[in-house]
C-alpha cells in the first residue's frame, strides 16, 4: 500500500504531502486516508483554477485585438460601446502605446524574439 508523508500546521490541517520522507514531515498516511484524497483534489481543483485564470488572461488580448481590428475596419467605433469598456479600452490602448518600444522585442505570439 501507497504511504504519503506528511506535515501539519499548528491546527492539524495538512500543510504539505510527498511521496518520500522530507525535513520536518510528522507523520505517514495511507494513500487511501481521507485526508490524503481530499488533500489532493483540492490541488486538482487549484491547478484547474489557475489554467482558467491564464486562459482568462489570453482570452482578454484575443478581445483587445479583435475590438482593436473592428474599429480600425469600421466595424465598430468606440462610441458604440458603454462608457465603461471606453475608459478600459482607452486605457488599454494608452498603455500598449506606451510600451510600442517593445513591438521589436516581443512578436505576435508573445513570445521573446531575438534581436
């Protein structure tokens, strides 16, 4: 049977669980302890969180650009949208302009190019 090692806080939570012995770890848990499997769902769960929250990020400059490309065709003018999405894309655009020094360091992808 699968064994985790593990360290507890001050209130008995678990604080950190690996597969091999460690510096500080206080006891072992069979792999089957109820502790051990909501231990790690809850890291499935925070994994899943953080990959939405960088998507969430790629989406918003998929939507910067896609806003960006409908006005500059004329598609959409920036007074067709509420005040509030104005003053984010104004200040969006203003701080894109500010870094456009940058264009020749960074490529379409995001990606560091070589100079």
């Amino acid at each position: 049977m699968t064994i985790f090692y593990v360290q507890r806080d001050a209130n008995r939570h678990l604080q950190r669980v690996e597969v091999a012995p460690f510096e500080g770890m206080s006891e072992t848990l069979p792999a089957d302890a109820q502790e051990i499997q909501a231990w790690f769902a809850n890291q499935d769960v925070e994994s899943s969180l953080l990959q939405l929250k960088q998507s969430d990020l790629d989406m918003i400059r998929v939507l910067d650009d896609l806003v960006q490309v409908l006005m500059n065709k004329g598609v959409l003018r920036i007074t067709d949208l509420p005040a509030a999405a104005q003053s984010k894309l104004l200040s969006r655009t203003q701080a894109r302009v500010a870094l456009g020094g940058l264009n020749r360091l960074i490529d379409d992808d995001d990606e560091v190019g070589v100079i």
